[in-house]
C-alpha cells in the first residue's frame, strides 16, 4: 500500500512539474509592445505633429526596426521575453533611449509612452563665468544667445558642463546643472555652488553651456556611465577655463 501510495504522490509531482513547465513556456513566450512617442516642441507647449518616428529595439535578433505612423502610436508583435534597450529618433528632436525594458510576453500586450522634445535652434554668442568665494565657491555663469524665428518655442534651460580636463562635452563631463531661460530676454544667468570635493582648490576648471528643450530627460549610457541628456542642443558654447580658489 504504501508503494502504492509513493507511485501515486510520484505521478501528481510529475503532472505539477509538467503543468509549471507548460506555464513558465507561455509566460516567457511572445507577446507584444505597444505604445506611444509624442514629439513636443518644449516642455510647456503641446505636440507637434507626433508621427514617423524611428525605433530601434535593442537585443533583438535579427535587429528589429519600426516606425510610429502618423498619430505616433507603434506596435511590435511578436517580441520574445526579454530586456530590451528601445532607441527612439527624429530628425530636429534628436535620439533618445529607454534602457533595459523588461519584457515578459504573455497574453496582454505590455503598453508605454516616451516623448521627445525638438532640439534648441538657440545658438550662444557669448558665454561669461564669474567665480566668487565666500564660505563656498560660486560660479556666476551669464550667456547670451541668438533668439530663433520660431514664435512657439519661448523659453527652455541652459545646460552647464563641468569638467577638469579641457574636453568638456556633454559626453564627458564630471557634474552638470541647468537653470531657466526666456528667449524674449535674450540672456540666461544663474549663480551655482562648485562641489569643491569633486573640484578641490587649484583645479583647472572647464565649463561650456548648452541650450536644451527639457532639463530632465536622460538615459545612462551602459558603456562609460556617463548621463547623457537627451534634449541637449546641438551647438553649445566654447569651454571657459579658470582656476579653482
């Protein structure tokens, strides 16, 4: 009897394990990715025309490329269980990146949202950087720019780079900060901390400034660590060199 019960208690622990395995199939089979790209002007303003937008989906193999249709939605059909890197570009709103979206197949479709902002047509004509000591180091930085013909973009930030070797970029760089501007204005000015643990006294500093449509957005790039802001403008001002107090 007791045999009998250990084949009977061998039998159900094998129905279980088969039944697990069949489930663990489905749930890590195909399913789909759905979503939304908006491309907006700025932060403050609503989309512009969101459509035709390039994605790439990183870790697919063979590499997998769509693009949004005219209202920006996409669909991806058939994407196996994974984590995937999404590259989303535009031509005048740059590329951006959401980084290790886990995706677990199944029946319901995983939906998502991004949104891309237009690059700044600002272009700096002058960058000045006062350095005043007092308790802390403070850094006085006063651009002018060149407004453009767009009427609808009216304000964005300027994005400051820090570094102490002279290739200062927005790729390499050691910290970072932005501050408000209104283009009617013609100027931004902003006065920040230096973290003089990062940069001790007798550092050579180098600061450049760009324009950029959205102070927040970034993804890490996976190879250097480094943030990468992706609302940055193209053309940025040239490196400012001084001397830490």
């Amino acid at each position: 009897m007791k045999s009998n019960y250990s084949y009977i208690l061998f039998t159900l622990l094998l129905l279980f394990a088969a039944c697990r395995e069949k489930e663990i199939v489905e749930i890590g089979g195909t399913g789909v990715l759905k979503g939304t790209v908006a491309c907006y002007d700025s932060p403050y303003y609503g989309s512009n025309g969101d459509g035709f937008v390039n994605i790439t989906v990183e870790g697919t193999e063979p590499l997998r490329t769509l693009q949004t249709d005219a209202a920006g939605n996409f669909q991806i059909d058939n994407l196996r269980m994974g984590t995937y890197n999404l590259v989303f570009e535009r031509a005048g709103y740059g590329t951006s990146r959401v980084q290790g979206l886990a995706f677990v197949g199944g029946d319901e479709p995983l939906v998502t949202s991004f949104v891309l902002y237009k690059l700044p047509a600002v272009e700096i004509t002058d960058f000045k950087l006062n350095v005043i000591k007092y308790n802390n180091v403070w850094l006085d930085a006063t651009v002018q720019f060149d407004s453009p013909d767009n009427p609808v973009i009216r304000s964005g930030f300027m994005r400051f780079y820090l570094s102490d070797a002279p290739d200062v970029s927005p790729t390499r760089y050691r910290e970072t900060m932005t501050t408000p501007f209104d283009i009617s204005s013609g100027y931004a000015r902003t006065s920040f901390t230096l973290n003089t643990n990062v940069f001790p006294s007798g550092t050579d500093l180098y600061v450049v400034a760009y324009p950029c449509a959205d102070e927040a957005q970034n993804y890490i790039d996976m190879d250097t660590g480094t943030r990468i802001f992706t609302s940055v403008g193209p053309k940025g001002s040239s490196a400012i060199k001084i001397l830490v107090p």
